[in-house]
C-alpha cells in the first residue's frame, strides 16, 4: 500500500557549500545536519517521494533535489495523513533548529521555510521524535 502524508527527511551537509537552488538562487549552506519536512500525497505515496529525493542522476524538481546533490540522507520519519500536517511539523522543528534555509521547500504555503540547520544530528538524542510525538 502506498501510503500518502508528510515525512521529515534528516540529511548530513559533509562540507559548506553555496548551491543553486531553482528559483530560490545560490544558497549558502553550512556543514551539519538538515531536516526537510515535505508531503506527498501524490499516487507514489512517501515512500516513493523519498527515493526520488536520494535517488542520484535526476532532474531536480522540488527544492531538496538540488540540495541532495550534495548532502546525504541520515534518517527519516512519516507522518500518514493530510497536507495540513506538513506545516505544523515544520512549526515545531523550526522551534528546535539553529537555522532555517529561507523560503526553502515553503513556496506553497506561508511559512518561512521548511528546511532547518542543526550543527548535531537531531535524530542522534531523539529531540526531533520526542516533539513531534508529544
């Protein structure tokens, strides 16, 4: 079954880099860690949306496909449910986070991003899935 909802997708930046990003332009981007929160309520479900992100050698498409150029992924989280969702996950992880990359990945909604920095992976002491389980 294909499952349809939000996911969170934690990457690792291995260096600093300044990356071209679409429309967004060049981006600067700090070496650490990333979580990328994105829906896919299309008929591939989450975890096809996923592996296209990683997948390497695709045309870029959504924000994070440029990034993944570069960065690696670390671990991921699904939320099964409805596009509302991807906004609130992305309110409580940008509470969390050192950084937001502006506007990244938010070009239909209003929130101010939905990629955020943590120089430590957050996956590591469990403070992403403690806030977004509670």
């Amino acid at each position: 079954m294909k499952v349809k909802g939000t996911y969170i997708l934690v990457v690792e930046e291995p260096r600093e880099e300044e990356i071209k990003v679409g429309a967004l332009g060049s981006l600067h981007f700090r070496k650490g860690f990333y979580v990328y929160v994105g829906s896919a309520l299309g008929s591939g479900g989450i975890i096809a949306r996923i592996d296209r992100h990683i997948a390497p050698g695709k045309k870029s498409h959504w924000h994070i496909d440029y990034f993944m150029k570069s960065a690696h992924p670390v671990g991921e989280m699904h939320f099964p449910g409805k596009k509302m969702e991807e906004c609130s996950i992305a309110h409580k992880i940008e509470s969390l986070a050192e950084e937001k990359a502006p506007k990244f990945g938010s070009s239909d909604c209003k929130c101010a991003s939905h990629l955020f920095y943590f120089k430590k992976n957050p996956m590591k002491n469990n403070k992403i899935i403690k806030t977004l389980t509670v």
